[in-house]
C-alpha cells in the first residue's frame, strides 16, 4: 500500500489574523468626515428657515387683524366736513338773488329822468351790473345748497353699502377691494361736485366785490360814488319821488355788500376743507388694491361708520334748510 508522505508544516500561520478584530482608531479626517455625516446640508436648513418665515408671514396675512386707517379716516373726515357746513352762517340766496330788482329799480330812476350830474349814465350802469353780479353770486349760493343736500344723501348710501358688505374680522377677497374701492370713488365724486360749487360761489364774489368797490369801472370808488349821486339828485327828484326811501334801498344794498368778504372766508374755508377730504379719498381709494387677503375690518370701525351715518342723517335735514335761514328784514317807515 501507497503510503502519501507526510507533509511537514515548517511555516507559521501569521498571528495578526488570528488576533481579534480592534475598533479602527480614529484620525482627524474620519472624525471631519464622521462629523459631516451628521450635518445638515445647508440648503436644507434655507429651504427650512424659508418655509418657516413663509408660513409666518402667510399666517399674518391672512388671520392677524391689519391696522389700517382706511376706514378711520374716512369716517373722521366726513364728519368734520359735514359739521362745518352746518356751521355755516351767510344770508339767504333768496335775499342776495333780490338785490338784483333793488340795484335796477335804482338804475331805472336814474334812467328815467334828466339829471344834472354828468356821470348819471355811469351809475345807473353800475346799479345795473351790480345787481347781475349779486343775482349770480345768490344763484351760486343757492345751487351749492341744493347739490350739498344731494351730496350727503348720497354719500350717507355708499356709506350704508359698505357697511352691508363688511364684518369684524373679515378677510378681504379681490372682489371685496373692488367693490369698496369703487365706493370710495362715488364718494369722491360726490365730494367733488360740491366741492366746484364752492369754487363757483368764490369766483363770483370776487369779481362782486372788485365792482362794488370800483375797480375796473368808471366809478372809482364804486358804491361810496353811488351813495354821493343821490346825496346830489335829491333835490331834483324830491318832488316825485320819496329819496328817503331811495336812499334806505341803497342802505340796505350797501349793508348786504359788507358781509361779502365774510360769506368768501366761511365758503373758502369749507373749500380747503374738502379739498383736504378729496386728496385723502383719492389716497385711501387708491390704496385698496393692495390691500385684499388683509384681515382689517374691527368692531370699531363698523361703531364709527354707523355713528357717521347717524351723524349724516341729522346733518343733511338741517343743511336742507339752512338756505331758509337768515333772511332779510326790511324796515319801510
């Protein structure tokens, strides 16, 4: 029998193999890299820290309350101007718009009869000129009366519509920004059509009192020459006509005349008044498209939008009667 030989084993098997597996000492890369492993990418944390700010500001947009004077200072403005043309104190339109029959009854005396004053044909021009001046300023005044009623009857309605379609703490849709801005535009429109009127008068009792005091006329001194022409004729028309009487109707002009400059401060002022009100509606009107998906409508708005209407309603059954007020009493002996 074949015996294989036996093999002799004269080598060592290596140690290292047989020792158990150690933890693999850390060096500084693998520590750098260990500790990368753990971070958060950077773009991560933008992407994350931009969310976040995104969503606050989403939140705040759309559910805190938004302080916003739109409504505040609508509320505030009208009812100033609408106090102050309650306040207004001038005389009736009826009594200026008659001044126009007296200054031609004093011209047509003049015209009817051969005077001995060279300048006779200049002042009866002047009475009659003076008298269509004064019926022009009347017609002004008493227009601006009938629009300022219609005005404050019209805006007290927009002013009723946006109260209809508003609530505390309501989100402003596009639609709704549409509608109120549109609101505010017939408010303004409104406004604005007294607010010509008020211009219209001024206007008038400028060029009114430039020719009562004479300028731009032959009569120098405008009324002052009138008064001293019928301190000359009154011996000539004593016989056929009663001068005191004559004299007390130019009295009464005169006196109606003095109180233009004061009917042009109170009309002036309620022009820059409005005028005020018209640039901060055109502001606030302008203003309402950047402003839906905003939370800014309060309990206290809707309070001071009903308090104006209230306010509105009593103010526009004066004002409608204002132009009664003031009339002229003549005393005749």
């Amino acid at each position: 029998m074949y015996n294989c030989p036996k093999w002799e084993w004269d080598f060592e098997f290596p140690r290292q193999l047989l020792q158990p597996i150690q933890p693999k000492k850390q060096t500084i890369y693998s520590k750098v890299n260990n500790k990368d492993a753990t971070r958060i990418p950077p773009l991560v944390l933008v992407a994350n820290l931009s969310l976040m700010v995104i969503l606050a500001v989403i939140f705040k947009f759309y559910y805190e309350p938004f302080d916003w004077p739109i409504f505040r200072d609508l509320t505030n403005t009208t009812s100033l101007i609408s106090g102050q043309l309650v306040e207004l104190n001038i005389p009736a339109s009826s009594v200026i718009i008659n001044y126009r029959t007296t200054s031609h009854f004093l011209a047509d005396v003049i015209d009817r009869n051969e005077l001995s004053p060279n300048n006779s044909d200049e002042v009866a021009q002047y009475l009659n000129q003076l008298g269509d001046k004064m019926c022009h300023s009347g017609e002004a005044i008493e227009t601006m009366y009938s629009v300022g009623d219609m005005v404050l009857k019209e805006v007290i309605m927009e002013l009723k519509s946006i109260i209809d379609n508003i609530g505390p703490g309501q989100i402003l849709s596009q639609q709704n920004a549409t509608y109120f801005a549109d609101r505010y535009g017939k408010i303004l429109n409104a406004v604005t059509d007294l607010w010509d009127k008020f211009q219209i008068i001024i206007d008038e009792l400028d060029d009114l009192y430039i020719l009562y005091n004479g300028t731009h006329h032959q009569l120098a001194n405008g009324i002052n020459d009138v008064e001293l022409f019928f301190e000359k004729i009154t011996p000539e028309l004593g016989e056929n006509h009663d001068m005191e009487q004559l004299k007390r109707e130019l009295g009464y002009l005169k006196q109606t005349m003095e109180k233009v400059p004061d009917i042009r401060r109170q009309i002036h002022r309620l022009l820059s008044e409005f005028d005020g009100h018209r640039q901060l509606l055109i502001k606030r009107r302008g203003e309402w498209y950047k402003l839906w998906r905003r939370k800014l409508v309060s309990f206290e708005d809707i309070e001071s939008l009903e308090e104006v209407i209230s306010k509105l309603d009593r103010i526009a059954e004066r004002f409608v009667k204002k132009d009664e007020e003031n009339i002229e009493k003549r005393i005749y002996i």
